[in-house]
C-alpha cells in the first residue's frame, strides 16, 4: 500500500511540473489541497502524450494475461504428491478465431492454461506450436470476434525509436511502459539462428513475457517478421524445422587471408563438418571460404546462420565457396536442425589458436 500510495504522489508531481503551482485563492482555503492551474502544458508535449496514450488504448483489447499450471516436483525421500507450480505471463491475439503469440517459456510444459482477456473474459487455452530456440508459441482459445494486433514491419524499426511495452507485470491489470529500441542485433542465446533481435530499455518485469512491443505498428522483442515466418509452421506443425548444415564455422580475420590465398577478408570461414552432415555430404571441406547460398552473398556467419536457418528442410541449395583462393559450386541439401546435433557442435574441441572473437559457431 506505501508503494503505491508513493507511486500515485509521484505521478501527481510528475502531472503538475510543466503545469506550474497553484496560488491560494479565499474560496481554496477550507481545502486540503489546490486544484491545478488551467494553463496547459506545451502543445509538442500535448501532442506526444495524446499520442501515445491512445496507442496504447487501442493495444489493450487485443492483450491477453496468461496463467500457467505446471506439474511439481517433490522433494527427494518425500512420498507427498508434490505441489503444482504456477506461473503468469502476456500473449497478443493475431487472429479474431483466438489464435495468441507468447513466448516458449511462458507455456512450456504446461498442464494447464487459462487466457484472460482484456473485457475479464476467461477460456481454457492450448497450446497449438512452441519453439525454444527464438521463444515463440502459439496458444489458442475457442473464441469469435475478437481484437487483434497485426503485426509490423521490424525491419523498420530503428535504434532510438520511442516504443511502448505492454503487458501483466507480477500478474496485476494491463500495464504500459514506455522506453527507445536501444539496440537490434544478436541475441543472448547462442542457439538462436542468426536474426536480429530488439533490446529495449522499456520496463519489463516479471509477468511481462509474450506481451507486444510496439511504435507505430506492432513488434515483438523477437521481431515480428521472424514471427511472421514462424507462425505458418507452429500452426501447421506445431513446430519449427529449422535448415542445419552441420558445420562448425567463424569469422574470415585478416590473418586467414594469406592463409586461404584470399583477396579480402569476407565470408564464413568453415572450420570442420560433421562427418554425415549435409555440408559434408555436400562436399564442403575445412578451410572453405563460404561466399553465397542461392544467390544470397554472406557477409558474416549470421548470414550463413539466418539463411540457412530460415530453407525449407530437404531443399537442395547452391553454395558457392573460395577453396585455395579459387571460386567452387556444391550442391547442398538443407538438412533439419536438432538440439543434439546442436549440442554435440558445441561440445566439439576448439583449435587453441582461436581467439573469442574467432571461436566456431555451428550451423
């Protein structure tokens, strides 16, 4: 209660700022306050805070809080049944038949799902596709009719734009906060496939997870045009089958150059395939300077990462390679992405001579 008493006392400053104080009139002098000035604040400043705050009335019909069950577990040498665990999180509808994106983690092994929507309206909720690997999933509900975000361009979206994060924070009513696109780029998780993900300084607490981040249009921390391509498979597969090539690979450094008998230091450097993998199968050998993947050109391993990643499963590609300095074409079909392939590029030995920066990533 102290927290938000303080809260609202902080807001009502915050309101009365730009509007100056107050003088006391006779009739002000039984009250226990003073009413604010009619004067009004600067029209740039009117005209940005109405903007906003109608965005975010028209964002709230189609944001949904999400509330999770999942099994316990009990604790060793205890034959008590263990205590179901619950946790909260955000979604946004993309389509009036009750169709919700959220993030993987919110719904992940969940017994149990319950969607509120914004008019207090319960349903049961199940889980249609998920994925781990960006932290996507599709819920849906038995609905009609209902509001819907649809989603933007992230493309366009630019470092320093204005933005605002909405969601059920600590499982309490709507909540916005409002912050800048401080950085698009790799994400924290090093299994992610080479998109570019927005990090923002907008407040987003506990309970905040699968809810929009949004400017003009809609977007998503994981950028809605990588949710546009995924959404398709969820909803069809109810998962994600992601291209692999099964090579470990690095940046081309100054150093490779001579080395490789290079003229410039650009590519994707291939470190070592996996013996049986597509790239092997293909014909791609250690020390293969990866230039192109149908017609595509790369420029850095995230390129390799992002393309590769987003071809259709058993689609044969052309890759074109500088081998001893001399430009080579193999045919590669894209093979499916799984953990343990994953794991077992991670856990592969690294040459001493590499540096952090130079460390092989798999693809």
């Amino acid at each position: 209660m102290v927290v938000r008493v303080r809260a609202v006392l902080a807001l009502l400053a915050l309101v009365m700022f730009p509007l100056g104080c107050a003088r006391p009139t006779s009739a002000d002098q039984a009250k226990l306050w003073q009413e604010a000035p009619a004067s009004a604040a600067a029209p740039e400043l009117t005209r940005f805070n109405d903007l906003l705050a109608n965005l975010a009335d028209r964002l709230r019909p189609a944001l949904v809080h999400v509330r999770v069950r999942r099994a316990g577990a009990s604790p060793k040498d205890d034959d008590s049944p263990a205590e179901p665990r619950r946790s909260t999180g955000s979604g946004f509808i993309i389509e009036s038949s009750g169709l919700i994106v959220t993030n993987a983690h919110v719904v992940e092994q969940a017994e149990w799902i319950q969607v509120r929507l914004a008019d207090g309206r319960r349903f049961n909720g199940r889980t249609v596709g998920l994925d781990s690997r960006v932290d996507l999933a599709l819920v849906r509900i038995d609905a009609g009719g209902l509001p819907v975000l649809p989603l933007g361009d992230s493309n366009r979206m630019r470092v320093g734009e204005f933005v605002l994060a909405l969601g059920h924070p600590f499982g309490l009513e709507q909540s916005v906060s409002f912050g800048i696109v401080s950085r698009k780029g790799a994400p924290l998780t090093v299994a992610a496939p080479g998109f570019d993900f927005i990090q923002t300084d907008a407040a987003i607490n506990p309970g905040n997870s699968g809810g929009p981040l949004v400017n003009m249009s809609i977007g998503f921390a994981i950028p809605s045009n990588l949710v546009k391509l995924l959404v398709p498979q969820l909803a069809s597969k109810g998962k994600v089958e992601w291209g692999w090539l099964g090579v470990s690979i690095a940046e081309v450094t100054d150093e490779d150059v001579p080395r490789l008998k290079l003229r410039e230091a650009r590519g994707v450097l291939v470190r070592g395939g996996m013996p049986g993998e597509p790239a092997a199968v293909g014909g791609v050998k250690a020390d293969d300077v990866l230039v192109a993947v149908d017609g595509t050109p790369l420029e850095s391993p995230r390129d390799l990462q992002r393309v590769v990643s987003s071809t259709p499963v058993g689609k044969r590609v052309r890759v074109v390679l500088l081998r001893e300095g001399r430009e080579t074409e193999v045919e590669v079909t894209i093979g499916l992405y799984k953990e343990r392939e994953a794991s077992r590029e991670r856990e592969a030995p690294v040459n001493p001579k590499d540096t952090p920066k130079d460390s092989p990533k798999g693809e």
